[in-house]
C-alpha cells in the first residue's frame, strides 16, 4: 500500500501550478510556482523551482520534490 503522505510529480509539469501551505504564515496561504529552475547541464534533471505567494508576492527557491510532502503543501488552492 503506497505511503498516503508522498505525492507523484512530473517537475516538468509544475510551471504556474497552484499550491496551498499547510501550515500557513504571514498570511502567505496560496502559492504559485512562476519558474522551473535550469540546471547547469542541459542533459540534467530539474532540481528547484521558484515559488511566489499570491498575497505578498514574496518568492523563494525550494527543491521541487518538497512539494511532495503533505505535512507542507496541498495541491491547488485550498
């Protein structure tokens, strides 16, 4: 039975997907991700994405996989 915490993604389909924290702070509920981070290596992986808040506009840098933890992000707008 597959672990109900753990989410599948392709981080290539995660450009302008919407996210909802599940522990929200500074108001900063809704989140968007507004860029998919290159790597160095053409042939390489995505590793970062860049994820902005809809009510601060406040962007930061995160591995794309944290986005598959439950305890942290839902998907969409919740």
């Amino acid at each position: 039975m597959p672990d109900s915490t753990v989410r599948r993604l392709n981080p290539n389909k995660l450009l302008l997907s919407k996210w909802t924290a599940a522990l929200p702070k500074n108001k900063e509920k809704h989140f968007l991700v507004t860029q998919l981070i290159k790597p160095e290596w053409p042939d390489a992986p995505i590793e970062h994405i860049e994820l902005e808040a809809i009510y601060s506009r406040r962007s930061f840098i995160l591995p794309w996989r944290d986005l598959t933890d439950t305890e942290q992000w839902l998907q969409g707008w919740q």
